[in-house]
C-alpha cells in the first residue's frame, strides 16, 4: 500500500485532506435528503449531516398514534440510511484522490 508514497510530503498530504474535510462538511451541511413511509403519509428531511430538518405528518394519522409511530420510524432510518450512504460515497471520493485509499 505505501511502495510508492513519498513520505517527505505526508504533511501537505494531510493538510490537503483537512481542507477536502472542511469542505465536505460544508457541502453536507447544505444538502438535503428526503424520505417518505406509509404511501406519503410520513415525510422525513434531514440534511447532509444527519440532522433532521423537517417531519410532515398527514392529518389522518393523528388519530393512530401506533401507525404513527411506525411509519415515522421507518421514514427517519430511510432518511438516516440515505445520509450515511452519501457520506461513505464523498468520503471515498476524497480519499480515492489520495493514493487510492478506500474506508
């Protein structure tokens, strides 16, 4: 893995890395990732840090608290599965740039 990295440069290697990092953190920060349970019933929005920003709730399930609670488990792990995925896939994108590392 390391034949051919020129060690005398590991210090540039690495800032490089954490200015990638900073912006990547930046881009997540703006992206937005949407999921939806229960035919549209429940929608879910999270941003790219895993954050959520937004539960919408159909009126008809107020009166079902444990439909409720299970759709809207199901949107949130959807949403949440969503950012993770894309974190994984910028994360790789970086470090493919490095040497062809992969996490």
């Amino acid at each position: 893995m390391f034949e051919n990295m020129d060690f005398s440069k590991m210090g540039e290697l690495l800032n490089q890395v954490q200015e990638k990092a900073k912006n990547i953190e930046l881009e997540l920060a703006n992206r937005e990732f949407s999921a939806k349970s229960g035919a549209g019933l429940v929608k879910v929005s999270a941003n790219g840090k895993g954050e959520i920003i937004d539960v919408n709730i159909d009126d008809s399930l107020l009166e079902d608290k444990e439909s409720l609670q299970i759709l809207l488990i199901s949107a949130i792990n959807d949403v949440l599965a969503m950012v993770a995925q894309n974190r994984s896939s910028m994360a790789n994108d970086v470090l493919g740039g490095f040497g062809g590392m992969k996490l």
